[in-house]
C-alpha cells in the first residue's frame, strides 16, 4: 500500500470497509438472506425454507438458464472474434483511423442498452433481415452490447506487445500469417481470455436490449428473475438471481484458470 503508517493504513481499511459494505456486500448478502426466507421482518428477511430454491431450479427456471448460457457463450465467441479482429486490423492503421474504429465500437456503450435494442428491433424486423422473434435477434443485440469491451481489451493488450517477438519471426522468414498464429495470438491469450470471460458476465446479467426482443420460447434467466419480482414472488427471483450469480462466477472461475495458465505460457 501506499501508506505506510500503521494508523494510515487502519483508516485506509475502515474507509474501505465503510464503503464496501453497504453499497457492495450488504446488498448481495441481503438477496441471499431472502432466498432463504419466508417473509420479510423490519429491514431483513426472515425465516427459513428451501423451497424457493426447488422453485428456481425446475424445468422453466432450467431452461431460461440454458437460454442464458448459450446466449452468453455464442455472443460472447462472436464479441471476441469481432473484437480481436478490429483490434488487430486498427493497430496497422495512423492515430486518426485508430480513433475512429475505437468510437466506432464504443457507440453501443455509449447509448442506453434499451436504445441499442430498439435499434436492432427496427433494424432486423423487416425483410431481407427479418430476425424479429427469433433467438439469433437476441444473440446479436448480445453481441452489439460486450464487443466494444473485448475490442477495447484486445487494443490495450497489442498496445503493450513487444514487436521484437514479431520481427524475429518475421526476420526467420515467417510469413504474416504464420507471424499472427504462432507469435502474436498466443501472447494475447491472457488478454482474450479476461476479454472473454468479461463478455460473458455481461452478457449474462443483459436484461434492458433483451426484453424488447426476446421471443417466448427464448427467455433468458434476467428475465426471468424480473418476472418472478414484477408478480410478487421476490423470495422465488432472490433465489434464480442467487443461481444466476453462482454459475457466472462458476464460469468466470473457470476463465481465470485458463487465463493463468496462459501466463505462465
């Protein structure tokens, strides 16, 4: 730490700890007190059930959590490739054309994700793209929303490559192609595993694009989560949020892993 007093360093925590707490960690503790609950006393949930979890975990619950896994994984992949790509091809381009694929990408982040919805919606409900209630609608506004996080993590990882891997190869007479497989992909491995895992988590939390164009045969955890609140069942959505929270960071988990290992390539 940057302080090194001993009294620094312990108003340095409580001040952490004030902050923390209340805004971070007690709200998150209190969703996880309430799909163990029964009902509300004063400020806190009480009692003691589990069946809010047999409610979460039954064949709709199920299936909106297999709606957002695929969702999450194949927008994620698609962020991740489009990402990478403009990342790489901006690199080569001046200062100037740099900025533009950066605002470019940026644009959908920008904007609230409602508008990036409504404008997917208007864009691809009208022949020769007609892709309104479908799941592919969904997985593109999906796409539109985390690719300017992979681009931008992407961007900051070939910023600090050193070109001395690449004009080594390049030196040997290694052609560009072989160059960028064998040499400067796998040094931004590390960087497109965190962009991936990044992706997904956003993804999976999606909830204001994904309820102007989800279909009904397609309905992603999120949604689900609000539908059980908005019809009085908080102690029900508490607890699909709860699994909504664990397998993102059961994914995530895995990510990391992979991302260290990459490292320590």
């Amino acid at each position: 730490m940057l302080v090194h007093s001993r009294k620094g360093r312990w108003a340095v925590w409580t001040g952490f700890l004030l902050v923390f707490v209340p805004v971070f960690a007690l709200p998150l503790l209190v969703i996880v007190a309430a799909s163990f609950a029964t009902h509300w006393s004063s400020a806190f949930p009480s009692g003691f059930t589990t069946a809010n979890y047999a409610a979460a975990t039954r064949s709709e619950a199920l299936r909106a959590l297999t709606t957002s896994l695929v969702t999450a994984l194949a927008a994620s992949a698609l962020a991740l490739a489009l990402g990478t790509w403009a990342a790489l091809a901006a690199a080569g381009l001046r200062e100037r054309g740099r900025r533009i694929v950066d605002a470019l990408f940026m644009l959908p982040v920008a904007v609230p994700s409602v508008v990036v919805g409504l404008a997917v919606l208007v864009a691809f409900s009208r022949p020769p793209f007609l892709l309104n209630g479908t799941s592919t609608i969904v997985v593109l506004a999906h796409t539109v929303l985390v690719t300017a996080f992979a681009h931008q993590s992407v961007s900051a990882a070939i910023v600090r490559l050193d070109p001395a891997y690449e004009q080594a190869a390049a030196s040997l007479g290694a052609r560009p192609r072989y160059v960028l497989w064998r040499v400067k992909l796998p040094l931004l491995l590390p960087s497109l595993t965190g962009a991936a895992g990044l992706c997904f988590a956003l993804s999976m939390g999606e909830l204001s694009a994904t309820m102007m164009l989800y279909p009904p045969d397609w309905t992603p955890l999120p949604v689900h989560v609000f539908t059980a609140t908005d019809r009085g069942r908080l102690f029900t959505g508490s607890a699909v949020a709860v699994v909504l929270m664990a397998v993102t960071l059961l994914v995530l988990l895995a990510v990391s892993r992979i991302r260290t290992r990459a490292s320590y390539r």
